[in-house]
C-alpha cells in the first residue's frame, strides 16, 4: 500500500512543480511589471545594457524584464527613439514595443530665432541632435550654395511652426525636412502675390524679419509692411531702427542689450544700416514668423511713409504721411521715453 501511495504521489509532485514553473514563466512573461508611465528615450547605437539602465525606473522586477528581452532576442533588435511607457504593462508588451520602433513623434517646435546659435540650441532641447552637430548642419557652406541661400539669408530658410519629427532625427535630416518645410510654404498662391509685389522669396523673409522685430502687434504687422513697402517703391531708404540693433549687436556681441537707438547709432558702418542704404538689408535680422511673411504678402493698403512708437497705446505705432506730422508723434515718444529714463 506504501508503494502504491508513493507511485500516485510522484505524479502529483510533478504536476506541482509542473504547475510553479509554468506559473512563474508565465508571470514573468505576463504579469504587469511596469511602476510608471512615462517616455524612454534609447540612443542611437545604445547597446542592451545601456536600454537595461534606461528602462529599469520603470520596472518593478528587472530581472524578468531582462529574461523575456533575451528570449524575444531584443539585445540584437535594438531601435533608438522616444517611446511611451505605460504603468501596468507587462514585458511581452514592453518588449514588443521596443523590438518594433514605434516611436512616440515629437511634436517639435521653434519661434522667431535671430542667430543659427539660438535655433540649435532651441532644437536640441527637443530631439537627440546636440547643438554643435546642429549648428554644423545649418551653416555648413555646401549646402548653403547647394540651395541657392547665402551666409546672410540662410536662416530665412527655418520657418517658425510645429512640425512632426522622430526624435532620433539626426542634425542633416532635421535641416533637410526644414528645406523641404521651406518649399511647401513657398506655394503658387505666395510666390504669385511675392511676384506682383516685385519681390523674391527671400525679399520677402528679409523685410518680414523687419517688420516682426518693428512690431509684435500682429494685427499691426500688415500696416507697418506697407509702410515700408511705400518706401521700398519710392525709392526711400527704410529707415527701420530694428536693423540699428542688429548691426550695433553684430559690431557689440549678440548678448547686448539696447532698449533705445540713439542718433549717434544711425552713423554705424554696416549694410544693415537702413538709414544710410537704400533698399533692403543683404539677409534677415531675424528668423521672422509665418504672420509677418503673410503681413508683407498682404499687406493693408495705405499711403503712410512715416511711424512712431505710440505714447498712448503700448506696443502700438503711430503713423503719419507727412514729415511734419511724423515730428509730432516723434517728439512725443522722445518726452515720454526720456521720462522713463531709458538711455541705451
């Protein structure tokens, strides 16, 4: 009778241990192993190690996550990217969506940047380019002439927007997207309103760049563009204190701060002096933004030749069509601005 008991419970050991082991694989299969949600950012050419450093502040059990990577040869499959984590996932869920590349887009972003300094350092906040691979890319000189842009007017290139990117996007394809960002913008129905203006596309950038630093009124940026469209078809020089800064920051350092141009400004040497130089500046003094380029395409149709910072509505502009209704509102603003005590 003992043996028979013995023969019937070697079978049942069996089918317990049968039972734990096919329990526990499946659990760390399985079972939810994920504490957080969150994004896991893998770099480029990161081994599996590296991922099992990045990955484990989400793991309740690393191990597993470890066991099931191996099984499902993850280590050999390994894709850079963004990718979100949910909590309560298990690591065959994990691990296929790792194994898949099926990144999170980053929804990346920029505003009106003034140097190619700024842009990198904009952009590298958002996706895996540093800024000094960034920075190579925009002002690489091939690629500059390639394109038909020069040293001066390359930045016009970047047109501020959102737009879609993976973030293992590397500094050239990231440039090479914002050139073709560039072409789609330039549609017929802009480059035909560009043309009846008698402008370039480039022409255009530039004298937008002017008009966004002369005002960041939106709905004023249409009035001051035709005022300066006004001057541009008169043959006047444009006269745009926006351009006295950018040639004063380029001769000083792009750190100065200059909150008042002062009359002894007006005789800086430099083609971006408007004062003393007819017509259009030789690039952009800013990266201007898509509602300044559309200001200068559809401009608000005026006579006026002359402007003046507004005393009574801040951030406004007066404007004048006369020289000596200009000198009014100029001596205005000069009596307020001394009031405030602002000398450079």
């Amino acid at each position: 009778m003992k043996i028979k008991k013995s023969i019937l419970f070697i079978p049942l050991i069996i089918i317990l241990i049968g039972g734990i082991f096919s329990y526990n694989l499946y659990s760390k299969i399985y079972k939810p192993n994920t504490t957080k949600n969150g994004f896991l950012y893998i770099p480029t050419n990161a081994d599996f190690n590296e991922v099992l450093s990045l990955v484990s502040p989400f793991l309740k059990n690393e191990n597993s996550f470890n066991w099931v990577a191996k099984k499902k040869n993850y280590p050999n499959t390994i894709k850079p990217g963004k990718y979100k984590i949910s909590k309560g996932i298990n690591n065959n869920t994990l691990v296929n969506l790792l194994r898949s590349g099926k990144q999170t887009i980053v929804k990346l972003s920029f505003n009106n940047q003034d140097t190619f300094e700024k842009l990198a350092g904009r952009i590298a906040e958002q996706i895996e380019a540093d800024s000094i691979s960034l920075l190579n890319s925009f002002t690489d000189s091939s690629f500059i002439q390639q394109n038909g842009f020069t040293k001066n007017n390359a930045l016009g290139m970047y047109i501020p927007n959102t737009y879609e990117f993976y973030w293992n996007t590397s500094a050239e394809v990231f440039r090479n997207k914002m050139l073709n960002e560039y072409t789609k913008f330039w549609n017929p129905t802009r480059l035909e309103k560009a043309k009846k203006l008698n402008l370039s596309e480039d022409e255009v950038i530039i004298l937008a760049s002017i008009v966004q630093k002369e005002t960041s009124t939106v709905s004023e940026r249409p009035l001051v563009a035709k005022l300066y469209l006004n001057r541009l078809k008169d043959n006047w020089p444009l006269q745009a204190d926006p351009t006295i800064i950018f040639a004063l920051k380029k001769e000083l350092g792009n750190n100065t701060v200059i909150k008042r141009v002062l009359t002894k400004d007006l005789e800086i040497n430099s083609p971006y002096n408007t004062y003393k130089n007819i017509g259009l500046p030789p690039g952009p003094i800013a990266m201007p933004d898509i509602s300044s380029i559309d200001a200068v395409l559809n401009p608000e149709n005026h006579n006026y030749y002359y402007m003046c910072a507004s005393v009574t509505n801040i951030g406004k502009h007066e404007f004048a069509r006369t020289l000596a209704q200009h000198n009014r509102n100029a001596a205005k603003y000069q009596q307020w601005i001394n009031k405030q005590g602002v000398n450079r």
